[in-house]
C-alpha cells in the first residue's frame, strides 16, 4: 500500500509534468538533457515538500523556475556537447503553432527566449514572469518589446 506522500507526489507529477516537460525540451533541445532535467526537477519537488502545501498556481510557478533554473544549470555544464536538434524530437503542444515561429523563437538569446515562452506559449502575465525569473515588471516588458521585434524581423526575412 501507497504512503500518503508517494501518492500525493505521484498526482503533482501527473498534473505537473506537461509543462515542466516542454520547458526542458524548449531550452535544451535534447532529449536525454531534457529527461534529465525533468528528473532533477521533480527530485526537487520531493525533497521540498513544504512547496506541497502551497496553492496550484504557487506550485506551478516554483516548478517553472525551478526548471528554468536546471536547464540553465546543464546548458553551462554541457556548453561545448554537441546536442541533437529540436525538430528530431515529437513534442504534441508543437503541433499548434507554426514551426517557422517556433524555429525564430528558439533562435532568440535566452533572456528574449524565456520572456516569450513564459508569456504565449505558458500563458503567464508580467507581474508572473517578473516572479519566475530574477527580473523586474520593466525588465519583462522591454525583453518582451524586444523579443517580440526580433521576431518580426526574422519572419519577414522569412
């Protein structure tokens, strides 16, 4: 018979798991790297079982940074590992949007990169990703002005 904790931490996974999933792949661009920062992650959250307690938006948000900040961790760690390229892998939420924009968003430096995929494709607000990432309300709106305007100017080129 389940523990109380291995259940309750088996259903956080269950509901959690898309979204750290994408934001490895999105910054990683590898599948094994990917897994292994999912695991990390989540290895995190059982050790943090005070993070438990808290509401699901708080629990959601600590996990995004906390997966933000372990994709960050690897990239510096595997900086000079060749890596497999996105477009290999088969990743579902991929499927809705244009691959073209998706290509142009992962071409952007990691502090525009994380600013747009945090506010379209996590659906997070300012005030959210000002929370999430180690950046202030203006920072966020002007990565995310300039984000935004690099993309413009690469889908045109497009």
């Amino acid at each position: 018979m389940k523990q109380p904790d291995n259940a309750l931490f088996e259903n956080l996974v269950n509901i959690h798991a898309d979204a750290v999933t994408r934001i490895c792949y999105m910054n990683l661009n590898n599948r094994s790297d990917a897994e292994d920062a999912w695991q990390n992650v989540f290895m995190k959250l059982w050790k943090t079982k005070s993070i438990w307690e808290r509401s699901e938006n708080e629990l959601h948000k600590w996990l995004v940074t906390v997966a933000l900040n372990e994709c960050r961790d690897i990239k510096r760690r595997l900086f000079h590992r060749s890596h497999l390229d996105i477009d290999e892998l088969t990743v579902e939420y991929t499927e809705d949007f244009d691959k073209e924009v998706i290509s142009a968003v992962k071409a952007l430096p990691d502090k525009y990169f994380q600013v747009i995929y945090l506010y379209y494709f996590e659906g997070y607000d300012i005030r959210e990703i000002s929370s999430i990432l180690p950046a202030k309300e203006n920072t966020v709106k002007s990565r995310l002005k300039r984000g935004r305007e690099m993309l413009k100017g690469v889908l045109r080129n497009e």
